[in-house]
C-alpha cells in the first residue's frame, strides 16, 4: 500500500480522491488549507488532517517527511471564481503551489504526482466548430484562472522532460457533486441542493446546443486513483477526462426535473464574460490510465438528492 499525500483533501474533490484512496487500504495525509472535516465524515477516523499553504513549501515538505510519502495527488488550487477578483494571487498560489509540490516530489523520489488541471486552460474562438479536440490542442485562456493552469501545464512540461518527473495532469470540464456549494460548479450543486429540499432554484449555466462533459467527483476521484498507480508506460503528461458522454444543458435540466418532478427549477444563459471552452477527447486517457466512468448523470444526481434530503451517501 502507497502513503499518498492529498493537498486540498476536503475538496468537492478531494474528499471523493481522499475516500476512495483509503478505502482501497492506502495511508493518507489530507494537506489542506481550510480542512473541511464534514466532507470526511466516512474515512475520517482512517486519514491525518494537516492544516497548511501549499505556497509554503518548507510546511509542505516537513508534512511528507513526517508521513513518509511516495505518491501525491494535488488538488489544492485558488479556483475559478477567486481567481476572477485577484488574477496575481490566483496565478502564484496555483503556479507557486504546484512548483512547491514537484519539488519536494523530487527531493523525496515521490513516486507519482496527479494533479488536477482544468478545461479553463483551452479556450476557442468563434469559429471553432465543435469538434472534439485531444491533448495536443493548444489555445490560449483568456481568464486568470485558466491562464494559471495553462501556465501550469507548462510547468509540469518542464519537470517531465528536464528533471525526470513522472507527473499526470487532468482536465476535467466539469467535475459536480456535493462537497462545495460555492464557485462555478458549487452554483450548480446548490441549485441541485435547493431543488432536493423543495425550493426553487435557477442556473446560468446554459450554452444552447454546446455539449457540456460532467463527470461525478466519485469517480474523478476514481480517474485519480487509475493515475496515480497505473503501471502501464504514458505518452503524455496531460490527460482529457473521459466522461459517460456529452450532454446539453437542456438535457442535464431534463434530468433534474425527471428526478425531481415538481422541481421549480430555471435555466438562465451562461454569462457572455466566461470563456468558451472546446469539447475534449478523454480516448487517451481511458486507453492508457484504464478508467471508464461508473456513473452516469442520473446517478450523480440521484446520489446528490438523497445526501441534500439527509439520507446520507
């Protein structure tokens, strides 16, 4: 068994990542800024919680000394819509944090880092068509938080090629669950949580006939395990998630209203201020980290009724 160190480990998904790690049997070290111990609820007593900044890289190391760490999962990150406000802190935290991360991997022979990147870093233009695009898609972000994981995909070039670092970067679009009700996807989660107790609920999320890749922090949590500890040989170091399949808004509404059928429920347009983002090819990943998703957006959502409602996970 692996002692397997999780920045962000209390995360919408690093307690999924967290919870699916120990259950296999593997020692964890939750490192997390603001630890969120509710999201624990079921491994709680099996993980150690470490409160600390992945910006502070003396911390970081002292906490993988101490725990004996030979692999790292790393999902602590200023996300999007902090990002959006303070584009310096969200680039030194996100940039900083992951540098920190890869050098006390190589400091210790960490085996393998997995880190979480994000579809925010490929942005397309107007003409793009809608073709699935696979990892050797470039396009520049246009928002400081894409711009911060692009610019830590580029890092993580560099430790992979110059230093010898055996590293696996994940694009989801987007990863849902319950676990976070704030930023981009936690509107989503709240509208399902608001909708699960009866009360109504809107979402500007809707992008008209633009698929939309969901895929349930389980099994991202899953996706990240696969990485982790594959032993087959990898062609690259960034992966596009592979996701059930594709849906519209529309249908993802569809959904939530068969589940729920009194749901008041409103669909408005997605803000014009956020980025268009292309539909990904997850072919690589399923072939070459062996992972094929377990729930479908019915069960996400059904699982996500039942823990709002009080019936638990």
């Amino acid at each position: 068994m692996a002692n397997v160190l999780v920045t962000g480990g209390t995360g919408l998904i690093g307690w999924a990542t967290t919870e699916r790690l120990a259950q296999d049997g593997h020692r964890v070290v939750v490192y997390d800024k603001s630890p969120d111990l509710d999201n624990l609820a079921t491994v709680r007593d099996d993980v150690a919680v470490v409160q600390g900044d992945i910006t502070d890289v003396n911390s970081l190391l002292r906490t993988a000394k101490s725990h004996h760490v030979d692999h790292i999962v790393h999902l602590a990150a200023f996300i999007a819509h902090e990002g959006a406000g303070l584009p310096a802190e969200s680039i030194h935290v996100n940039v900083r944090g992951l540098a920190n991360v890869f050098d006390i991997a190589l400091a210790l022979d960490v085996r393998r880092v997995v880190w979480t990147s994000s579809i925010a870093a490929m942005n397309v233009g107007p003409d793009y068509d809608g073709t699935p695009v696979d990892e050797s898609f470039v396009a520049a972000p246009v928002t400081p938080y894409g711009i911060s994981k692009y610019a830590c995909e580029a890092v993580a070039a560099v430790y992979n090629r110059a230093r010898g670092l055996s590293s696996v970067g994940l694009r989801p679009q987007m990863a849902y669950g319950f676990g976070r009700l704030t930023g981009r996807v936690g509107e989503f989660n709240a509208a399902v949580r608001q909708i699960a107790l009866g009360l109504p609920a809107t979402a500007d999320f809707d992008m008209g006939s633009q698929p939309v890749q969901p895929i349930y922090n389980r099994d991202y949590g899953r996706l990240i395990s696969s990485a982790l500890f594959t032993s087959t040989s990898l062609s690259s170091h960034i992966y596009n998630t592979p996701v059930e399949r594709n849906y519209t808004w529309s249908e993802i509404a569809d959904e939530i209203r068969d589940l729920v059928p009194d749901a008041d429920f409103t669909l408005g347009p997605r803000p014009a201020a956020y980025a268009r983002t292309p539909v990904t090819d997850g072919a690589l990943a399923a072939r070459e980290l062996g992972f094929t998703p377990q729930y479908t957006l019915r069960d996400g959502l059904t699982e996500m009724i039942r823990h709002y409602r009080g019936a638990g996970r």
